[in-house]
C-alpha cells in the first residue's frame, strides 16, 4: 500500500523517497529543522504582536488627535 504523501515525496525526490523507505536512512539535521520550526513560529508571533501594537498605536493617535480638535 503507498499513501498519498508517499507518492509526493517520490515525486519530490525519487533517491529521497528510496533512501528513506527502501534502505531506512533518515535525513541528517533533525533537531536543526525543529530548532528552526520553533524559530519561525516564535518570530510569527512577534511579527503578530508588532501589528497589533502598531494598530493600537495608529488607533491612539487618531483619539488624541480627535480629542485636540474637539478641544
């Protein structure tokens, strides 16, 4: 039985997929790749934040502008 997934990994790389299922290599560079998954994740919710912080800031200034003209 090949799965989907499987088909799409040979598709990719056919020495990949053959590595990887046929002679039971696993690709160097695991805890690298989860490092870096954690990384981008981390910096994603910065990137988040920045914009609401941001929004909020541009919300503030248009109340105290608001605020200046009304007074």
């Amino acid at each position: 039985m090949i799965r989907a997934s499987e088909v799409g990994d040979y598709v990719y790389c056919a020495r990949s997929w053959w590595l990887r299922r046929v002679a039971g290599e696993e690709p160097e560079g695991r805890e690298r790749r989860a490092a870096g998954v954690r990384l981008h994740a981390r910096h994603g919710r910065a990137v988040s934040f920045s914009s609401a912080a941001l929004w909020m800031g541009l919300i503030a200034l248009a109340a105290g502008l608001l605020l200046f003209l009304v007074l």
